[in-house]
C-alpha cells in the first residue's frame, strides 16, 4: 500500500507540473486570454485541495496500528439445561 500511495503522490506531482506548463505556455503565446488566469487560478487551487484530501483519505484507508481485540473467557462451569435434551 505504501508503493501505490508513492506512486499516486508523484503522479499528481507530475501531472500538476505539467498543466502548469502548458497553461503558461498557453497564456504566454495569446492561444488565452490573460483575464483566464484567474480562473485557471481558482480551478488549480480547488484541483490541489482535492488532491491533499485524496492522500488524506489514502493514508487513513491504510491498515489501523491499534486492533482491540477480545479474548474469549474460559467458563468451565456446565451450563444446567435443565431435562433439555441436545
């Protein structure tokens, strides 16, 4: 679980640093108007804060480190079932 939670990580990082790029380029070159950055701000931050609360949930979906687990109690006296008969 911990290779994919890595892999998943540098993935977005990867994928993050591309988009950037090809929206600078995109705004560099007038193929957008300067006004989008804005949006493309507002879009990419939103997009960042979705992708922190997905590793969130990936490193809480890992195994818990705290188990409580029962033992079961050793009760040797029989158990009167009256004439019941089993």
């Amino acid at each position: 679980m911990g290779t994919a939670i890595v892999l998943y990580i540098l993935l977005l990082i990867v994928f993050l640093i591309i988009s950037s790029l090809i929206l600078r380029h995109a705004i560099k070159f007038n193929y957008l108007s300067p006004s989008f950055k804005y949006i493309a701000g507002s879009f990419g931050i939103i997009a960042i804060i979705v992708i922190i609360f997905s590793i969130y949930l990936l490193f809480k979906m890992g195994p818990s480190t705290s188990t409580n687990y029962t033992t079961p109690s050793n009760n040797t006296t029989p158990i009167n079932t009256g004439n019941l008969n089993f």
